[in-house]
C-alpha cells in the first residue's frame, strides 16, 4: 500500500516485483530486527524491480539514482527491507514460481 499519487491521502495497492541479491543465512539473522542496519545494506542487494511506475503509470527503469531516489521514501524503503529479510529467510514470495527471477 501506499499514498496516492493525486495528493488525496487515499491509500493505493500495487503488486511490485523487487529483485534481490539474497543474504546468507547468517547476514540475514544479523539484521533481523534491526530495520536500520537492512535499510543499510539495500543499496547493494536491490538488483532490479518491475512494476514501479510513476504518477503517470510510465514504468520507472531500474537504476541506481532511482534506487536511491525510492529509497528516501520511507513506506518504500520499509517494504524493500522487510521484502529482502524475508526473502533471505527462505520465505517464499507472493505469486513467485521456483526458477523464476522475481
């Protein structure tokens, strides 16, 4: 979920895909709980995502300036912590399929 891009306060849902450069076993449990210390290290473990559009529904392409860019909004940098722990833990994702890149 996250704010509408029309600035009414109304909550949007969108199903996004995050590629992620999976943590060990024992990187993971280290930064479980500790949102600070995983928000640290996204910057080197988001690959690629699809998905996230713009407030005109354009796909925003997968670079680092926009990695960093949707990383300075909270509700974003949250779920792609939260997304890369779980993921790490073996959790499985949400509509994913084994040998699938998403």
């Amino acid at each position: 979920s996250a704010p509408s891009a029309d600035g009414s306060g109304d909550v949007e849902e969108c199903e996004v895909k995050v590629l992620f450069e999976l943590m060990t076993r024992s990187e993971a449990k280290e930064i479980q709980g500790d949102m600070d210390k995983a928000q640290n290290v996204l910057p080197e473990k988001v690959k690629g995502w699809e998905g996230i559009c713009d407030d005109k529904d354009s796909p925003i392409p997968f670079d680092a300036g926009n990695l960093v860019a949707l990383l300075d909004v909270p509700y974003v940098e949250r779920a792609f912590a939260i997304g890369l722990i779980q993921a790490s833990n073996g959790a499985p994702a949400k509509n994913s399929k084994a040998g699938s890149d998403g």
